[in-house]
C-alpha cells in the first residue's frame, strides 16, 4: 500500500453504553470492571470478519471499518455487514447474560453487569488511510464524525444510529429495519441521523435452560477461569507498562 491513499469507506465503532458510569462507580474492583469490559468486547472482536477489519481497539469501543474498493461484489458486502450488525447484539447480549448469571463475585463491579450496554454508529465517506511507522491509521472528517457521534442525543442505551451517507451505502430494506430520523448538531455542521433499535430477540436471549446452565457449577467454573485469564493478562500489562520506574514510582510496595 501506498504511504497514504484515499478511500471510500464505511466506518463503525462499536460501543459499550454506561462505561464510564460503571468503571468510575467501581473504582474500588477495577480489575473486575475492566476484566468485564475486556470479555464483552472480546465477544465483539470474535465476530468482526471480511469484510470488516479492525481499525483500533479504543478502551471500551471497537473502531472497524469496511474498504468499499477492496470488493467488486459491494453489495453481497453490504449484506454481509447488515448481517453482522445484528450478531454483535446477539453475541454481546449473550456474553453479558452469562457473566451475570455465572458470576460468584459480590463486588459492585460483578453484580452491576446490567448497567451495561452496546450501541453501534456508522457512517460513511472518503477516508484518509496512511501509516505511522507499522502502524496503519485512518484519518479525515469522517473518521472525525463518527467519534463524534458517540455523544448524541438518542435516548437509549441500546441502539444502531447511522448517518444518512451510511444508510445510503448500506442500502437497508426500510420494512425490515424500522428507522427514527434524528438531527445531531456537531461544530461539524448539522448531521442528519436513522436510529434503529433492535428487536429484543437480538438482545433479550435467555430461555429457563440457558439460565440454568448459566448457573450451573461447570458454567461457572468455566466462567471463572476466562476471567481469571484475562485478570493475569491484564496485571501482566500493567506491571510491564511501569517496568521503567521505580516501585515506589510505579505504585508498588518494596
């Protein structure tokens, strides 16, 4: 690839809604919350495929994004995302039922899973793609938009909002996919919105049995060692960033 080029593009970011509320309400477990956040974006991550890609992990967002000159077949693409969209929901929904159901912590962090929540933003637009020594970036007032967009006035916490060049790109079947128009108003201009909420089927998928295997002893065990995993991964990052100082520097005790 060139130094930098010029593309059109679609661009998400998935979106964990009530992080902040949750991390700095759980100051006191914040490897528990952290280690929440890091398993529900981890389900996130497993489902991003062709022809999404992952631009950036942003602490509790995904920022992905489809190159729309990659592929001559856009709209089986197009598709392909609509698709996709709806499995975020779903898997993120599922992941966030069994760490409450299988949790055996009482950390404020462990019993307020429900506070928690996924939205989606999308737009579209010609996006700036150049590299910073290995490190590929995307930049340009569309990329700008979309972080933006992150603060909106939608009053939900579970939700798809698309700008209208995305909805254009995407080219969603209006009966299947129930649309609220909206305005957002940005220091980039007025920006007109289409939120959709998704059906509690995507996001509301627990049966009795499911519920009990949640709970069951084996589920919880399981449970538990994934977290467990992702709390040494998460202590061995800390540790290693602060390698440099000295302990009392770093926050550590002789």
């Amino acid at each position: 690839m060139a130094e930098s080029q010029e593309k059109k593009t679609v661009l998400l970011i998935a979106d964990i809604s009530g992080y902040t509320a949750f991390m700095v309400s759980n100051a006191q477990e914040l490897f528990h919350a952290q280690t929440i956040i890091t398993e529900l974006v981890k389900a996130v991550i497993k489902e991003v495929k062709i022809p999404l890609k992952i631009a950036k992990l942003e602490g509790d967002a995904v920022f992905f994004y489809a190159d729309k000159s990659k592929f001559v077949d856009w709209d089986k693409q197009c598709q392909k995302i609509r698709d996709k969209i709806d499995r975020f929901f779903i898997v993120f929904s599922r992941r966030l039922a069994e760490l409450k159901h299988s949790e055996t912590c009482k950390c404020g962090a462990c019993t307020n899973i429900d506070q928690l929540a996924l939205k989606i933003i999308i737009h579209a637009g010609v996006v700036l793609f150049y590299k910073i020594g290995r490190f590929a970036e995307l930049s340009g007032p569309a990329v700008i938009l979309l972080h933006r967009l992150l603060k909106n006035s939608v009053p939900a916490r579970e939700y798809v909002l698309l700008t209208e060049q995305a909805l254009a790109e995407l080219n969603y079947p209006h009966k299947d996919f129930p649309l609220t128009a909206g305005v957002e108003n940005y220091d980039l201009g007025q920006i007109k919105t289409f939120v959709h909420y998704p059906p509690k089927e995507l996001t509301v998928i627990l049966t009795p049995d499911l519920v009990a295997y949640y709970r069951s002893p084996i589920s919880k065990i399981k449970n538990k060692i994934a977290k467990m995993m992702t709390m040494l991964k998460l202590s061995f990052t800390q540790k290693r960033n602060f390698a440099h100082l000295t302990p009392i520097a770093a926050g550590f005790k002789k």
